[in-house]
DNA sequence: CTAGGGTTAG
C-alpha cells in the first residue's frame, strides 16, 4: 500500500491476528466474567418492557439457589412487571413474600406495591387477616399507611391511583396533605391531578394548577404541557390549549397529538387539520393515536373528502389493523353517507371490539336499516365483545327509527335484567321517543312521567313533537307546558303552542304568547345546510341570498313547484315559526337551507349524481315532501343527514318512512 | 418504584 496514503488514513487497516503474545490469550481465556446476577437481569428485563421475560427470570430465581439479597433487590422490578401484566394474584402473593424476607421495609418495594395496588382493581394481600381480600386501592392505601418512610414517588402514586379511579376529591386532599407533610407537588403530581380538572371542565381550578407549575418550574415538561393542553381543550378553551403548545421550548408527539385531539373534540376541523399538517411539516411522524383523535372530527362535520384523505394515510402507514382507528373509520363512514364503506372496513376486521360494534350498529341505526342493526346485535353476543350502555343506545336508536315498539320494550328490559346495565336518561329518552313516533302516546306520557330518572325538556321534546305528528292537540298543550316550566327560553314549545291555538281559533292565546316571545327575545336556531360540489363546501343559510347562483337556484325551485302544485302538492307551513301570514309562510319555506343546497346540487352535477345535503338541524315537513317530489321529478338520490338521522330519497320515496 | 395524547354516545 502507498506510504503517503497509510500516514493519512484514520482508521488502521484490521489485523487479521492477535498480535498478543501466546501468555496472555491464555490467561483472557482462563478468565470468566461472573455471570450477571439475577436481580440484575430482572431489573433490565423490566426497565426494557420485557414484564413476562422479567416474571419468568424471578420464577427461575426462586426456584433456584440465589442469594438472600437477590429478593429484595429484584421485588421492585417483579411488582411492576405484575402491575403491567394485570397480574394481581401474583403480586398479591409477591406482598407476602416481601413481608417474609423484609424486603417490605424497602421503600422502592413499598412504591412498587402501592403502584401494583393501584393500577390492578381486584385483590391485595392482608397481612393481619392472612388471607387475599377484594378492593386493591385500599391495599394501596394501607401499605402508604405503614410505610416508614416515603418519598414523592409514595404520594405520587397514591394520588395518581386515586385520581384514575374517579376518586377525586380523595386525590384532591392527598395532595394538600403531601403539601403538610413538606412534599412539595412535581411534575408527575401535577399531571395526574390535571385530569381531573380536565374531566370536570373546571377550568378555574385548572389554571390555578397552571400557575403552581409556572411558579414551581414545571410547566415546561412535557407531560405537564399536555395535561394542561387537554384540560383546557376539555374546557372548551383551545385557546389556552394553543397559547401552553407554543410556549413550549422542546414539542415531542405526544403533544401534537393532544393539540390535534384537543381541535378534532371540540369540532375544529380546521385547526386539526392544521396542527396535523404543521405536525407533518416538522418531521414529526404521526401514530396511530394521531389518526383516532382526527377522524372522527370529519364524521362530526361530515367532511368526507378529508375523510378519505386520512383513510388513504392511514393504509399508507400501514395502521389498517389498528383497532381504534377502524373503529373511528367506520364511525366517519357512517356519518358521511357511506355506510357500504363503514361496512367494509367493519367486516375486515379481525376481532372487532365493542366500540367497532356499537359504532357498525349505530350507523344502521341513523340510516334506518334496524334489521340489519339488530341482527348485528345478535351476532355480537355470539362472540365475547359485552355491550355497553352506549351499544343499547344504538339499538334502542334502531328500533326508534323504525318503530319496533316491541323489540325495543325487549332490549329496554333486557338491559337491566340480563345485563346489569342501568338504564340511563338517553335510553330512556329513546324509548320515549319510539313509543311517540309509533303513536302510542299515552303510553309515551306514562312512561316519561314515571321515570325513575328527572325527564329533561329535551325529553318531554320528543313527546311534544309525537304529538304534532299524530295531531293530538290536548296532550300537546300539557306537553308544551312542560317543556315551557323546565326551560322557559326554549322556542319549540311556545311555537307548538302558539300555532295550535291559531289552528283552533284562539286568537287571542297565540297573540298573547307570540307577544311573549318577542318580549323574550327568542329567536330560532340558524339554519344552515352544506353541500360539497367538486371539492368546495357551498353552505346555505334559510334567505341567504349571497350564493352566485342563488337566482339559477330559485328559478330552478319554481320550475319544481309548479310540477308538484301540478301534482296536488299543497305547501306544509306547519314548521314555519314566524308570526306571519301564511302566505308569506309559502314563500318563507322556498328559502329553506336545504332545498337551497339540494337544488344547487342538482343544477351544479351530472345527471345521476348521488346529492349529499347536510343540515345542522332537523329537516323541516315541506322540505322533507318537497325532496322526495324532486328526487323522483329529477332523477336523482338523495341523501340527507339532518340533526337526527339520515333520508336517502329515491323514486319519491324516504328512507324514514316518513318519520324522523 | 410514579406522570401526559385515541374509537362508539352526550
């Protein structure tokens, strides 16, 4: 080789032989290391995640000849492998154990179990009574209790246990006591207790949790700035929620993660999407988490362009397996319209869980299918996913939507006498609102009025509208009455009110009430439908005339009204709120959000287009006869999700059945 | 030995 090369080069060319001497290979290979001891390799099995190979080496430890030592020195590592594992009867016994060699009086050994306790509900070790008892946390608190000494990582992981049970106040009142005890709250105290602020949405006492961090030093740790930025999301206060993510000196994914959380639940799609892509503009790699917190704002906002965008990312990154994520896809699908594509993903799933389930049955349930959502049903009980009070929901939504009286007493009953679930307000509310909708009224009325539960105005609500439906004045007026005691600012009742007493000529009654209501203020909910043409949003508020093409729209309206006057069709003016002459109630109605959207849509697409119309409330009765005309005079599907459910209009015909 | 972000409904 070049001489001038080899005085350059850093790097030695590799000898092929030992050039040490035959004495010394002897004497490397006489020597032995001593084999690493066995706490030591159940401590790295443990600190690496390895929790079974972590049990599995202290089994083989015990059943071995091992140093006294090596138990107390290796407890801490097998109790936390336990507690990852869920395996409290082990650990339970393991308490034993570390009472018998003392190692219980370690106060890594006594952290541990507070923790094991903690995190596994079921059984502890009581010493005095020699025997397993139920109800760990109190396990947990005992071993705190005896301690000799402790340290924050005692306190923190009593309050951590406590918080993560609902046990809040206790949580609360454990930290004001490590206070008294010289315990000063640090980081990890401060990201436990923040959740529960967080799930109370008491903002109020969550900012004072702020200010003792910015005052304490940790309020530019991670895991305290994502706390802090859930508990304000969960407050309704992205605000914060943005102000604590941009003061922060160093972002790891989990905060961008609670950021995009933080905007999806609040149903900030936008903003989402945004910190979603600035997410991605910083080299920061989204996870599955990042995907489950995303999707479902788009089935919120039906937004199914973006939805699919996502789905495509979500194949492309090769998280199709996750559970959540298909879960959150099907969901998406379902409030888009697309519940063939919800079904696909349902069906490719390997062992669907009960949120897939729940979510599969919710959406036949919103687009009216109840066969289908029932025989879902029955099919899961097969397999080992349980329903929950969500699932009896969906089905009691399923049989409402169709009008399985019934079948939904059945599934009402079931739950509390095969289940163990107890009913709640909202299923109440769903049988209340099947048992209206299938005209059966007084039976509606007994029902909600035996309640074991308070009945809201929204409940009553449904009573009231069931009363409109099947024109039984006399129980609408006590019905209306009651919503009026329970929600005097509510709108619907007084306008219920006021049109049944102009129908039965008291005049004087809906003058005195409309007057009322203008005293009041009250003012009816904007309306407003949305349709996507060709990749824009075009949202139509009633009487906004902004659109440009909001003559070609009206225009096109006539031509469809004079067809269906032709027809016989008789304007329905029984949702117009106003106090006006019905006259101008008829022309009212042609300014309706959603016959703006519809008619857009079919002006804007190809003949044979699917229309997909959006509304943020519920659909009113002429729109409602007014799209089924056009959808048979025009050729054309449509589909409507409204407040409540989905119509697919085809051929004159609803979906609902008339009934929604 | 202790901490933060996710799916169905409301």
């Amino acid at each position: 080789m070049n001489r001038e090369l080899r005085r350059h080069s850093y790097i030695r060319p590799p000898r092929l032989r030992s050039p040490r001497p035959a004495v010394m290979s002897i004497a490397v290979a006489t020597y032995t290391p001593p084999p690493p001891s066995w706490s030591h390799q159940i401590r790295v099995a443990a600190a690496q995640g390895h929790f079974r190979n972590a049990i599995s080496l202290f089994l083989q430890m015990r059943a071995s000849v091992a140093p006294r030592s090596s138990v107390p020195a290796s407890l801490p590592s097998a109790l936390k492998s336990c507690a990852a594992l869920g395996l409290s009867a082990f650990g339970a016994s393991l308490h034993a154990l570390a009472i018998r060699s003392g190692a219980f009086t370690h106060r890594l050994t006594a952290n541990a179990l507070i923790n094991l306790y903690c995190k596994s509900r079921g059984l502890y070790h009581s010493p005095g009574r020699e025997a397993i008892s139920s109800g760990a946390l109190e396990g947990a608190r005992k071993v705190f209790d005896e301690m000799l000494e402790r340290d924050v990582v005692s306190w923190n992981t009593l309050v951590l246990g406590l918080a993560e049970q609902g046990r809040h106040q206790e949580a609360l009142s454990l930290v004001r006591k490590m206070c008294n005890d010289g315990f000063r709250p640090d980081s990890f105290t401060l990201s436990s207790v923040l959740p529960i602020f967080a799930e109370n949405a008491n903002v109020k006492r969550g900012m004072e949790v702020h200010g003792f961090a910015i005052r304490n030093g940790s309020h530019n740790d991670v895991s305290v700035g994502s706390s802090l930025i859930d508990m304000y999301a969960n407050c309704t206060r992205t605000d914060y929620s943005v102000k604590v993510f941009e003061s922060l000196p160093v972002r790891d994914p989990i905060l961008w993660n609670s950021m995009v959380a933080g905007f999806a639940q609040n149903g900030s799609v936008e903003e989402a999407l945004g910190i979603f892509r600035r997410m991605l503009c910083a080299g920061v790699r989204p996870v599955p988490v990042t995907f489950s917190s995303l999707i479902p704002a788009f089935g919120n906002s039906a937004s199914l362009r973006f939805g699919r965008q996502l789905h495509a990312y979500v194949i492309h990154a090769g998280f199709e397996g996750d559970m959540f994520i298909s879960s959150s896809l099907i969901d998406m699908y379902c409030k888009c319209g697309e519940i063939s594509i919800a079904r696909r993903i349902f069906d490719r799933m390997a062992s669907p869980d009960i949120v897939s389930w729940t979510a599969m049955i919710m959406g036949y349930a919103l687009h009216g299918p109840a066969r289908e959502a029932l025989m879902l049903f029955e099919r899961m009980e097969l397999g080992n996913a349980k329903p929950n009070h969500v699932t009896f929901l969906a089905v009691l939504t399923a049989c409402s939507h169709a009008g399985l009286v019934d079948k939904g007493w059945k599934y009402f009953n079931a739950m509390s006498d095969h289940y163990g679930i107890v009913p709640a307000l909202e299923h109440c509310a769903a049988l209340a609102d099947l048992l209206g909708r299938a005209g059966e009224l007084d039976e509606a009325y007994n029902f909600i009025s035996k309640m074991q539960i308070k009945p809201t105005a929204s409940v009553w609500s449904t009573l009231l509208r069931a009363c409109r439906v099947h024109k039984n004045t006399m129980l609408a007026e006590e019905v209306a009455k009651k919503i009026m005691d329970l929600e005097p600012r509510s709108i619907g009742p007084h306008v219920a009110l006021s049109n049944m007493y102009s129908a039965s000529g008291r005049w004087n009654e809906a003058a005195h009430l409309r007057k009322s209501m203008r005293n009041k203020g009250m003012k009816k909910d904007p309306a407003c439908s949305w349709i996507e043409v060709k990749n824009k949003l075009h949202v139509f508020v009633a009487h906004d005339r902004s659109h440009p093409w909001y003559d070609r729209i009206v225009n096109a309206l006539n031509v469809f009204s004079e067809q269906m006057a032709h027809q016989g069709h008789v304007p329905n003016t029984e949702d117009i709120l106003q106090d006006i002459e019905e006259e101008q109630k008829t022309y009212a109605l042609c300014g309706h959000s959603e016959k703006l959207a519809i008619v857009f849509g079919i002006i804007s697409t190809p003949p044979g287009t699917t229309i997909r119309v959006m509304k943020n409330l519920r659909v009113c009765i002429d729109c409602h006869t007014v799209t089924k005309f056009i959808s048979k005079l025009a050729e054309r599907e449509i589909v409507v999700r409204d407040a409540s459910r989905f119509h697919h209009f085809k051929d004159g015909n609803c979906s609902c059945g008339d009934f929604w």
